[in-house]
C-alpha cells in the first residue's frame, strides 16, 4: 500500500485536483475571511481619496500573471473610481495596455467617462529610465493617451507637472519592473504614496517594503483580491475563486502527505530487508 | 448550460482542453496549440515592436520636429550590426548605453531606498514577538554569510540559524508560487465552466 501511495500515477492527482476545483466553483462555499493587516491599510488610504485627488495607476503585467494579479487591479480601480477621484492608467510593460483597457471598460460599465474621470496612457518603452523621467516630467514623457489625444486635451490634468501632483500612485506588476524600481526612482526621492498590486509568489519579497513603510499596502494574489472584494462589498473574481483555492490546496496538501509517508515507509521497510 | 456561441470562447476553452491533455499524454494537439502558441507570442512581440518605434520613435519626429529623436533610433539599428561581420562591434555601443544607463539609474537610488531604509526598518524595538522573530533572523542570516574569521561553536550556531531561517523563507516562496499556479488553473477553469459552458 505504501508503494502505491509513494508512486500513485499522476494522473490521478490531476483528476482529483479537477473535480476538487470544479465542484468547489460550480457549488460555491462562503469561507470565513480574516483581513490581512496589509489589505485593510491599502483600503483605508483609497477610502480617503475625494473628487480633487488624481491617482496614478499603473499596469504592469501580461496575460500569464493576469489570473493573479488583475483581479486585485479590478477591485482597487472600482474602489478609487467610487470615492469620485479620477485615474490615470499607464504601463511600463508591453502586454499591460490589453488590461489597462479592459479596466478602462470596467470602470465605463461602473458610469465613469473616459477623458472625463480617467485616462488610458498605454505603454511606455525603457523601463525603470521611463520611471524615472516621468516621475521628474510626466507630461514630456506621456505626450498621447492611446487613443491619440493630446494630454493637453484634458482639462483636469493640467495640474500634474511631475508625478509628485498625483494623490498616491498604485503599481501592479509581475516582475520587472515592479514597486522597487518606483520606490527607487519616484515614491521615496519624491515622497508620494505608493501602493502595491502583486502575484501572489511576489508578495514574500515586497511586503519588507511595507513594513519599511515605503509602500502603504500591498495585496498578493488572488486571495488579497478576495479581501479587498469583501471589504468593498464589491465580490469579484477573488471571492468566486476562494472555496476552489481551499479545494485545491487541501489536495495538494493531502498527495502531498501521503506521498511523503508512503516514500519514508517503504524506504524504511528496504532498509529492514537489507539487514 | 447556455454554450456560448462567442468563436473566442471556443478558441480559448478548446486551446485550454488541448493544452492539459498533455497532463495524460504528449499528443499531436497539444503540440499544435503549443506550436500556434509561440506563434502568436512571436507575432504579437513583432507588432507591439513596431508599434513602439512608430509612436516613440518616428511620429515624434515626423509630427513633432522632435529631432532628438533620431538617437534613440539610430543606437537601435546599430544593434543590427551584429549580423555584418565588418561591423559587428558597432552593436555592443547600444549595449554599453543601455547597460550604462541601467546600472546609473540603479545605483543612484538603490542605496537609500532599498538598503538603508530596510536596514532602518529592521532596527525595531524588542517589544514583540514579530519584531525579535525578525531582528533575530536578520542576525542570524547575516552571521551565515560570515565567511571572513573562522566560525567558533557558537558562531556555527547562529549561523544554523540563519540556514533555517532562509529555508523557512524559501519554503513560503514554493508555497506562494503553488498558490499562484493554482490561481492561474481556476482561470482557465472560469473560462471553460463560465465563459464556455456557461455554467457559473
């Protein structure tokens, strides 16, 4: 029995793992949810924006880290677009502007105008050099939304000059460049808030900066998504994934065990027949 | 169950389908898909290429007397010249302005954000049991990279520590990378039981 438990075929781990998450979303389980200290500060910074402020967000990621990081996105965009404070959305990687879009769609559904309450940038190429300059300049580097329109077009952005005119700026990313190239180049030299948005195998490595407390709040990954969801009493993607998460994770944990109590039994038991 | 009649639902639920049937078998569809992958990828790089060139680099020029410009571009093509023999070693100039320029912008902030600060950061009071988890291990992972005196006993044991403490570490990074990939298959679940089979 241990032999079999040790080299079970994988492809039975796979079935199981399917019907797991399978049964958990098409039969949803409400969990209970403690609110990490991290999620409940970046909520209370975005509940204190109002109409004046101006929030920069920034998108940076691709299709592969989408699956975690852009439900987080979605759910802080709805939540700053609630409070009435206009966002301007940018991306210093290639593949954002496809999710910078279907924010922009988002918030159109939620009754926001584009060029009226938000602004679609798009890509910038070069990175953390990109960062930097518009963090002393932002209007010689972001000359044209995506939509070809002059910045000078919109009214309500005549006041940013640098990126210090923006109330906060909140960055998501999948790599990098992420929040340490904005730490760097703009939020800590300049002294602007900053939030970040992150996968959820990012978060170990860039909540230090919270602590430090160069970043106000970070959510990772699907679960932080979660979080945010319920406390905006917004449910999203994040709520919906939880109980499959929880399903997932119990079979991970449970091949994961007998696995390894199968692999030290019959180790053991080769041991004693070799004696 | 409402099947979507959207040709990209299909596309995508029967491209997931595809791609996991690798999980029974290799297969001459999943290679497909996989092939067609790389495809797209190589393809949409190409157009998102061009695109930048056109708005960063030659709009600039051509609508806004932007002459500047021209720099920029012309350091692009330069990496080209890695594929003429003659003119190979014009290509590493690129290199060395954008090797130059990284390591620059790096080093002028690095040093007080992500160093000092998270030095200050660590200096805590002892006054909980997070605070001396964390003062302690940062000790005690720095006496492990102490490779400069011979280590006594009692160095040896700190510096045990701090082996432990990295592998604590390393174990909650796997374990997020496992959460992360798990979140990635419920999307593909999404797409297949919401957005295709539309039963969500």
């Amino acid at each position: 029995m241990f032999e079999k438990m040790h080299r079970l075929d994988r492809r039975i781990l796979y079935l199981i793992f399917t019907l797991a998450v399978a049964g958990a979303m098409l039969r949803p389980v409400v969990l209970p949810l403690p609110i990490a200290a991290a999620t409940r500060a970046y909520y209370d910074r975005i509940e204190a924006l109002g109409e004046n402020d101006i929030v920069l967000l920034e998108v940076g990621y691709g299709p592969i880290a989408a699956a975690d990081i852009h439900p987080s996105v979605v759910a802080v965009a709805t939540h700053v677009a609630r409070q009435g404070a206009k966002i301007v959305l940018m991306s210093v990687w290639a593949d954002g502007p496809m999710f910078s879009a279907q924010i922009v769609d988002h918030l159109e559904r939620l009754g926001r105008v584009y060029g009226e309450h938000m602004v679609d940038f798009g890509f910038r190429a070069g990175g953390e050099g990109t960062i930097a300059a518009l963090g002393r300049d932002f209007r010689s580097v972001m000359t044209t939304d995506v939509r070809g329109t002059s910045i000078d077009a919109f009214d309500w952005l005549d006041r940013v000059k640098t990126a210090r005119d923006f109330s906060m700026i909140l960055v998501s990313s999948g790599g990098t460049p992420g929040p340490p190239e904005w730490i760097r180049q703009v939020t800590d030299p300049l002294d602007i808030p900053l939030g970040g948005m992150v996968g959820a195998i990012m978060k170990p490595s860039q909540i230090p900066f919270v602590h430090s407390g160069q970043m106000f709040g970070l959510l990772g990954g699907m679960r932080d998504a979660a979080e945010y969801e319920y406390l905006t009493r917004q449910p999203g993607d994040g709520t919906r994934s939880l109980g499959a998460l929880m399903f997932a994770h119990i079979v991970i944990l449970v091949f994961l065990a007998m696995s390894n109590i199968g692999y030290f039994a019959t180790k053991k038991k080769a041991g004693g027949a070799s004696q | 169950m409402r099947l979507s009649t959207d040709p990209g639902a299909w596309m995508a639920a029967l491209s997931i389908l595809a791609i996991y049937s690798f999980l029974v078998k290799e297969n001459r569809v999943y290679r497909m898909v996989e092939h067609l992958y790389v495809g797209l990828g190589a393809g949409h790089a190409i157009a998102m290429g061009w695109h930048n060139i056109r708005t960063m680099g030659i709009n600039p020029i051509i609508r806004a007397d932007r002459y500047e410009m021209l720099i920029p571009l012309a350091l692009g093509l330069l990496l080209y010249t890695r594929f003429i023999k003659k003119l190979h070693h014009l290509s590493r100039i690129p290199l060395a302005v954008t090797i130059g320029i990284g390591s620059g912008m790096a080093l002028r902030g690095l040093p007080s954000a992500q160093i000092l600060a998270q030095v200050r950061a660590t200096m805590l009071p002892l006054t909980n049991v997070n605070n001396i988890l964390l003062a302690t291990g940062v000790c005690c992972v720095l006496a492990f990279f102490f490779f400069t005196v011979k280590q006594g006993p009692v160095m040896r044991g700190v510096a045990t520590v701090g082996k432990w403490t990295m592998m604590i570490t390393f174990g909650v990074t796997i374990a997020t990378a496992v959460f992360q990939h798990t979140s990635f298959v419920i999307t593909t679940f999404n797409t297949i039981l919401g957005r295709w089979l539309g039963l969500l």
